[in-house]
C-alpha cells in the first residue's frame, strides 16, 4: 500500500489529513509543519502518524508520495526537492507562481518516472464533469461564451491576490471543459483593502476554436457566489454550486436567425423550451482526486490534472495578468466566422 506524507496543515492541509486517513487505497504515515502546535493536534487525531518539524526529514522517510499544501510561493522548492526524492507529488493549486517554474516541475517529474499532480479540486467535482459531458457530446452545440463568478466576503489571504486564489479554480474548469489554452487574454482589478493585492479582478480569455469567457472575482462582495454560464448554439447550462438541490441546469433555449429573404429583411426567433437539472453523485470532490492520484501510482496512468495541466493553468492566470496573447499564427477563427466575415 503506497504509504503518503502531508507537508503543511495550515487552512486546506486538515482537510487533506482527513481524505488520506478516510480512503483505503494509502497508509497516511506522516506529516510536517514548522508549527509545533499544528503537529501537536494532529497527532491527537491520527496516533500512528510520523510528526516532522522540517519537511526534508520527513522527504527523508520512507513515504512513497507526499502531498503538499503549503503557501504557494514555496510549492515549487518543496515539490521539487521531494521529486528528487523519488516521491509521487500531489501539490494544491496552483502548481507554482510562474508558469517557466511549473514546466520545469514537469520536465523534472519525467525524468524522475515519478507522478505530478496538481489539486485542482473543482475538476473531480461531479457538476463541473456533468458539463463536460454534455459539451463533449455535443448536446449544447458549438460554444458561444462562457461566464464565471466566483465571489464572496473573504476570505482575504496574506500571500497571494483574488486571482491567484479564486481566479485559479474558475481557469481549471475552463481548460477542463474547452481542452485547450487560450489565444488572448487580459484582466484588470483594484486593491480595495490590502495594498498591492487585487481582491476584485476581471479576467477576459479568448480561444482559438471560437469561444470567449469571462471571470469575475471577489473577496469584497455582500453575497457568496459561485455560478458559471455556458452558452452553446443548441443549448445553455447553468452551473450553480451554491444550489444544493440543482446544480447543474440545462436550458433548452437560443435564438435562431433566418437567411433573409427579401433585401433588408432581418429575423430572429426566440427558442424556449424544457429545464432539465441533471442528478449527479453526491460524492466528496477531495476524495475523488486524492483517490484518483493514488490510483494513478498504482496503475502508471496520467493524471487528469497532471503537472502539465497544472502548468497550462498558472500559464494562462499569467496571460490575463499580462495581457498577452499567443502568436498570430496560433490564433485562427473558425472558418465559418471568416466565412460570415466575408473572408477578411
């Protein structure tokens, strides 16, 4: 059984703790935190844990595989030192701050043989693959744009901004559902109440195949929300995860324009039909994905969210922030927009 090690247990590491020790597929061995008080209470909790003040001591155990859920800034040297290691690396979104950085996770976790994987949770979430489903079947047809509002009061964070926070679930989903990195990006946002730290960002993508989408974030707003639309020529989803009823909605609804007939003539018609909310499982998001990675080092296959995935992620996050866009040559309409354009 593939014994793992936890290294951090500030606000996501317990929860962590709780999956590794819940599942049957791993023996939850250790743990590391330079907060003694933090060792102390987990070791209350799980009696036959390994307790390490440095994480290099317990990357010097015999772990197989450690995950790691400590500020971001150090994901990179922790995630790389435990590769060298010869440890599987489970590391909590995002991969690391800089996209060079996360390819270089990447590159390293080949030659090692080793696995990378990074926690993008909301990928595991039975909602979000519900939508991928019905896009990959085709039931929404092609896919106009996409909006996403992730927004709440708090809670603020000291090493990082809104974009890095919250933005990075939003722009998992999106390259989760659509497979592909975006062409164009840009985002702009205010530092309400810490300097030098957005909470409120707007972030724009743009992709080759055709869609747009756009992503709203906040720590300052009176609501919490936590909605995405997805609109497509055939159909619209709602994905609503503060709904605990129905959080997938599939809308049968669109608008339809006729060839004109007669010079000037211009028609539209409104199509509304049925509301369907799909049942989906009701399994617990985390314990999906730690499942999923131990299950990949037993069986040799590629992660969903692999570091590869995990490094497209923090590229795009970095595209918005800079306002890039990838190479002319890499970015072409579809060919019915040129067509309908008049092939300019």
């Amino acid at each position: 059984m593939t014994k793992v090690g936890l290294i951090g247990l500030g606000y996501w590491g317990p929860n962590l703790a709780r999956v590794l020790n819940q599942t049957s597929r791993c023996e939850f061995a250790a743990c590391a935190d330079l907060d003694a008080a933090r060792l102390e209470k987990i070791a209350r909790q799980y009696p036959n844990l390994k307790a390490f003040r440095r994480a290099e001591d317990l990357l010097d155990s015999d772990v197989d595989a450690v995950a790691i859920a400590t500020p971001i800034a150090t994901h990179y040297e922790l995630a790389r030192k435990a590769l060298h290691h010869g440890k599987h690396v489970f590391v909590e979104k995002p991969l690391t701050d800089s996209a060079a950085r996360a390819r270089e996770l990447v590159e390293l976790a080949k030659v090692v043989d080793r696995k990378l994987m990074t926690g993008h949770t909301f990928v595991y979430s039975p909602p979000v693959v519900k939508v991928k489903e019905l896009i990959d079947s085709g039931m929404l047809g092609d896919l106009q744009y996409l909006s996403f509002s992730r927004v709440n009061l708090g809670l603020y964070r000291k090493d990082v901004d809104v974009v890095w926070d919250l933005a990075v679930h939003d722009v998992s989903i999106l390259l989760y559902w659509l497979k592909e990195l975006p062409a164009r990006a840009s985002s702009f946002g205010r530092s309400c109440v810490q300097r030098a730290k957005r909470d409120v960002a707007y972030l724009w993508f743009q992709f080759a195949s055709g869609p747009i989408a756009s992503c709203e974030v906040s720590w300052l707003s009176p609501q919490k929300m936590r909605r995405t639309c997805v609109v497509g020529s055939k159909r619209m989803v709602v994905y609503d995860d503060t709904n605990p009823d129905e959080r997938v909605r599939v809308y049968d609804r669109g608008v339809l324009l006729h060839r004109p007939e007669t010079f000037g003539e211009f028609q539209l018609t409104y199509r509304t039909g049925d509301m369907v909310a799909p049942n989906l499982a009701n399994t617990e998001p985390l314990l999906i994905e730690i499942e999923h990675f131990l299950q990949c080092i037993e069986t040799g296959e590629t992660p969903r969210t692999d570091g590869r995935f995990g490094a497209d992620v923090v590229t795009a996050i970095e595209m918005a922030a800079q306002g890039r866009w990838q190479p002319e040559e890499q970015f072409a309409l579809p060919g019915e927009v040129l067509a309908a354009r008049g092939g300019e």
